[in-house]
C-alpha cells in the first residue's frame, strides 16, 4: 500500500518537474524575464512553504520550530530588500 503511493507520487511529481527545463519556465535561466534576479530570488524561496504544505498533508509530520524559525528569517531578509528597494527606487525618481 506504501509503495503504490509512492510510485504514484513519483508519476504524479516527476513528470512535471522533469519537464520544466523543456519549457524554459525558469526566470534565472533563459526565462525572459525582465527583472533582475535579486527581485525574482524571494519567490524561489516560495518551495519552503510549499515543501512544508506538502510534508504535512502527505506524511502527516509537522515541521520542527527550526524550520518555521528559519523561513521567518528568510521572510523578513526578503521583506526588508522589497522595503529598501522600493525606497531607493523612489529617491531615483
């Protein structure tokens, strides 16, 4: 029963995930994207919250305090860079 759920998140997940140099969804590498890199960094780190999502709902295993503790740390790193950015970008103008 394990290894039947298993093998269907493997066929479920793999496909998609393999396929994602193919369509070049990547904005760090040949995206197109118009936005520097420093901008588009916050949002790669979305994949914390959504591995923690997916540990919780699929295995049923709450994350540690560490883990919470260091996302708020990556939360409020990227919430500054937004505050101070828009604030140079402001004084530019």
């Amino acid at each position: 029963d394990d290894l039947v759920g298993l093998v269907s998140l493997v066929c479920h997940c793999g496909p998609p995930s393999g396929s994602k140099p193919y369509f070049k969804v990547d904005p760090f590498n040949g995206g197109g994207s118009l936005a520097p890199a420093s901008d588009l960094a916050p949002f790669a780190y979305s994949g914390l919250v959504w591995s923690m999502a997916v540990t919780w709902l699929v295995w049923g295993t709450i994350p540690e305090i560490w883990t919470f503790l260091g996302a708020g740390v990556i939360f409020s790193s990227s919430f500054f860079y937004f505050v101070s950015s828009k604030k140079k970008r402001e004084q530019k103008v």
